[in-house]
C-alpha cells in the first residue's frame, strides 16, 4: 500500500505546475500564428502574475475565517477547472478577436488566466493536503511536482518545433506592345512553416490527460488518508495555512515522532536551527535580509524578466533556438532538484 501511496503522490504532484510549464515550451509553435507575435511571452508573464490573486485569496481566507476554506473542496475545484481550461484550450487557442484597434488571441489569454490561477492557487492547497500524510510523502510529492516540467519538455521534445523552409512565389508577367516585348518578374520570397510532428491540438490533449490523471489520484488520496494512512498520518486535523507555527503541539504533529526532538529548537527569525544543539547558528536581520533579496531577485529573473524577453533574444537565431531554449529550460529545475537530492550541499 505504501508503494501506491507514493505512486499517487506523485501523480499528484505532476498536476501543479504542468498546465503552464506546457505553455511556456509551447510558445515557439504557438507564437508564430497568434496576432502577438513576439510579445506573447510578455503577456502570458502578466497574466500569470495576475493570477497571483488566487493564493491571496485563499491566504486571506485562512487568516479571516481559519477553517472555513477547506484544501479538499478547492483542490477538487482548481483540478476540474484546469482540465476543462485545458480541454477548452485544445479547440479555442487560435481565436482571436478585435480589441483597440487590433486583433488579440482572446481565446488562448482568456484560458491561459485560468489555467495560471490553477497553477498559482496550487502552490498553497496540494502541500497542506500533503502535510497531512506520512513526512515520506511529501518527498514523493515533490518528486512529482519536479515532472509537471519534466514530462511537458520531453513531449515537447518529441513533438519537434517544425521546419521552416522560404519558397519562390515570383509571379511571370508578359507585356506585349507594339514595340516591345518583355517579361515582368515579381520576385518574391514567401516563408512557410512545415508542421511539427503532432500539433498543438494534440499537446494540449496531453496536458488535459495528465490533470486528468492528477485528479484521479487525488481522488485515491483522500480515501487513503481517511481507510489506510489515517492510523498513522502524522496530524489527524484539517492543515491550513494559518496552522504552520512552532508551538510544541503542532510541530510534533507535522514532523512526526522521528522529529520530535527538534521541536522545541528555537525557530524565531535571526536564528537557524541544525539537529545538533551545539551547531546552532546566529543570523543577523541584515543577513536575513540579504537572502530575501537575492531569492526575490532570483526569481523576478527566472519568472518574470527572462520568460518575457525570450523571444527577442532566441528568435534571431531561429526557431530551433528558442525551441532548444524553451525545452531544455523547463527541464533544467526538476533535473537540478534532482540532482541535489543526491548531492545535498548544507
């Protein structure tokens, strides 16, 4: 039964971030049809910062009302929402309509929003679900959620991005006067994009069977946890957002009789705590400071500034470029996780 508590943990884990990971290696077959252009990656960048409003919402929830949001019901919801966005988006990401004065994809922004509030609610409902399993769960869960950008970028890879090949369209034209006769030549070179090996249609497809997938092993999960896990979950009451203290009570209960030792170390900021006593150590506010400010600097770069320039800077180089670029930069985060679960470096 363990082995298929993380089997589904993992799956689980591959539905957070697999809708827009899917997207962005997407971008260099979708941003040659849609009226964007190479703007397109800025406006999926806003729009998925946009969605930001969702894990708001539910952190306010949690603080205004704790207990009255519960993680099962919304997680059921973001899954079914983003399968239906998913679906709906395989048929609709080519529509386009008028809006000031030019033509915008309203089809595949209007979706690409709801698939990014999926995504970012996510980040703040799955884990807490998780924590109310075994510790030795969550691992697997991670695991998982390192695949929702794994699996896109392979099926990516797969996929191919298209040759592009330039074509002679010159049109002959023949003009006959009495004192002349002469061909008049249009040259012209037209640029067309052979298909890749399956379309976007197909890829969306996909990305809608894994959600799929993803809810379905939610579903087993949460009659795991109730039949099979309850017996030894590690806190047999509803996680939220606003429970994560350090009270003695709580952090037994959420790290399990093997870290119950650690749980009166003193976590308050300006100290960092080791499974020693002895090894204890002292962290200035400055330093603490340092090291939001490189995080958040850190991922301004990789969420926000790089994404929505990445056109500019590959496609001069060509389609093959920025395809390489997109792919392999998806799968680049879960391969470093993973390697530094092999190689941990405190």
């Amino acid at each position: 039964m363990a082995f298929v508590t993380h089997l589904l943990a993992c799956i689980f884990g591959t539905g957070a971030w697999v809708a827009i990971n899917g997207l962005w290696v997407e971008l260099p077959l979708i941003v040659n049809d849609l009226p964007e252009g190479w703007y397109l990656p800025s406006y999926l960048t806003i729009i998925i910062q946009m969605a930001n409003i969702g894990p708001l919402l539910v952190t306010l929830m949690h603080k205004i009302k704790p207990g009255l949001l519960k993680e099962v019901a919304v997680i059921y919801t973001i899954i079914f929402l983003g399968v239906v966005a998913l679906f709906l988006l395989a048929f609709l990401w080519k529509e386009t309509t008028w809006i000031a004065g030019r033509m915008h994809s309203t089809g595949f922004l209007t979706l690409t929003f709801f698939l990014s509030l999926v995504d970012c609610t996510s980040s703040v409902t799955f884990l807490p679900f998780m924590m109310q399993l075994q510790s030795k769960y969550i691992t697997t869960y991670f695991i998982g959620e390192g695949l929702s950008g794994l699996i896109p970028g392979l099926l990516s890879l797969i996929q191919g991005f298209g040759l592009v090949k330039c074509v002679n369209i010159t049109q002959n034209g023949n003009t006959t006067q009495a004192w002349l006769n002469a061909t008049d030549n249009n040259y012209q070179i037209e640029t067309q994009y052979l298909p890749a090996n399956f379309s976007v249609q197909v890829f969306m497809f996909l990305l809608c069977i894994m959600m799929l997938f993803c809810l379905v092993a939610f579903f087993f999960l949460t009659r795991l946890s109730k039949k099979d896990v309850s017996n030894v979950t590690l806190c047999q009451s509803t996680i939220t957002l606003d429970s994560f203290s350090t009270t003695d009570e709580q952090l037994s209960c959420n790290m399990g009789p093997s870290d119950t030792s650690n749980s009166t170390d003193d976590l308050t900021p300006g100290r960092a705590t080791s499974s020693h006593p002895d090894d204890n150590v002292e962290f200035s506010w400055g330093h603490f400071a340092l090291i939001y400010f490189l995080t958040g600097w850190v991922n301004a770069l990789t969420n926000g500034v790089l994404p929505s320039i990445q056109t500019y800077s590959c496609m001069p180089y060509g389609n093959l470029a920025y395809h390489l670029s997109a792919v392999l930069g998806s799968m680049a985060n879960p391969l470093a996780c993973l390697i530094a679960m092999f190689l941990p470096n405190r």
